[in-house]
C-alpha cells in the first residue's frame, strides 16, 4: 500500500496475556518508529530504529515491552503480560530518515481488561 | 527530554473565520518542525513542515511561522472548514528524533 498500515485495528485483550502488534511501513523508509498515545494525550515515543543500526529503545517503559523490525521492514512491537496502564493507542510512523518527514498509521487501539 | 508545548489545549473557531495555533519549544538546536493534523481514531496526518532557515512557509490554506528568538511556532489556518476540526500536534526535530506537543483541539462551529 501506500501509506503505513497496522494490525489490528483493535486488540482487547486480557490482563497478564501477551500482544502482538504489527506495523508495515511505507517501503523505502529506513526509519521506524513506534510511540503510544494515551486519551487525550500526547505521542510517548517508545523505540526507533534506523536501517541496521541498533534500535533505540530509550522510551521503553518496561522490559515487557520489545519490538524487532525483520529485514529493514516489518516491525512488531510486543507486550508481555500486559497491564491495565497499557491500554492506549499505538502508533507506528515510518520517514525516510531521522530528520525526515514521519508518516503515520492508524494505529492500534489496546485495550487491556 | 525534550518538551515541546502549546498555549491553548482547545480553541473554538467560527466557520469561515482563521484559526492560530500556537506551540513552544524549549530546544534552540530544533531545526525542523513539523505540523501534524489528527482526527479522532486517526494516525496523525502531516499538514505543513518548516526548517529553522525560514520564519514563513505557506501551503494550501495552512501558513506555519518559525520565531527563533522565541522559540515559537504557529499554525494559521485560512476560512476554517468544519473539516478542519481535529487535534492539531507540532514537532520540533534536533536531527535525530521528534519530539511532540500534547496537541490543542480545535473545533469549527458551523
């Protein structure tokens, strides 16, 4: 496609499980990023990766969270046993690079129960 | 971190009338900001981009001003549309990740 995609559109899960959620990029960008959004709130970056360097992983709240990106392209960000507080928005944005325009997907709607 | 901030988290503007959207940065070094558009259950949308070597750049009924000395930027939108109600995020970029604000909600009353 022609813009970043994500999936699923929502997730309602239950407290302690683990989430999946995945993000395809638009193809070309090297730079990923994932960041959460709260209700009324701003975007919390969470991790960025830029071609094959190591990610940034900066913004991770906790270690039950990791994402990987396979092969410069496909991300997915993982939640282990997750908790209530993780309910939010999850948005994935892709750029040409670090300094470059970042497009966003629609994002996944997390919702932890 | 960073904190990028805005005057006004909501503004309610008549349709047909211009809107101003203001934001502050705290870092100097930011040299590219961004404005981005969010309508509710939607990714952020891309409006309109400045970098620090300009103070003005217009596009379709959207102008974004960059002061320096200030660190404030703006957005202006022209005979706002009720299309144009969202929440309204800008971005400032020290080269190697964006920071954002919490975003003002505007509102166009028909």
């Amino acid at each position: 496609g022609a813009g970043v995609s994500q999936s699923p559109s929502n997730k309602v899960t239950e407290k302690g499980k683990d989430v999946e959620l995945r993000c395809d990029p638009i193809s070309g960008h090297t730079a990923l990023y994932w960041y959460r959004q709260s209700l009324g709130q701003g975007l919390e970056f969470l991790i960025y990766f830029q071609g094959n360097s190591a990610p940034d992983k900066s913004g991770l709240p906790s270690d039950r969270f990791s994402a990987e990106r396979t092969g410069g392209s496909v991300s997915t960000l993982t939640i282990q046993r997750t908790q209530q507080e993780d309910s939010a928005v999850y948005l994935c944005a892709s750029s040409l690079g670090p300094d470059r325009v970042e497009f966003f997907g629609p994002g996944t709607r997390l919702t932890v129960l | 971190g960073e904190s990028v901030g805005l005057h006004l988290p909501t503004l309610s503007v008549q349709e047909g009338d211009n809107s101003i959207i203001n934001c502050a940065y705290s870092n100097s070094a930011s040299d590219y900001f961004i404005w981005y558009k969010q309508e509710s259950g939607k990714g952020p949308q891309f409006i309109i981009d400045i970098r620090s070597n300009m103070d003005k750049r217009q596009g379709q009924r959207v102008t974004v001003l960059l002061n320096k000395t200030v660190k404030h930027l703006s957005l202006q939108i022209a005979a706002t549309q009720p299309g144009d109600s969202a929440v309204y995020f800008c971005a400032e970029n020290t080269g190697n990740q964006f920071y954002f604000g919490t975003g003002t909600s505007l509102t166009v009353i028909p």
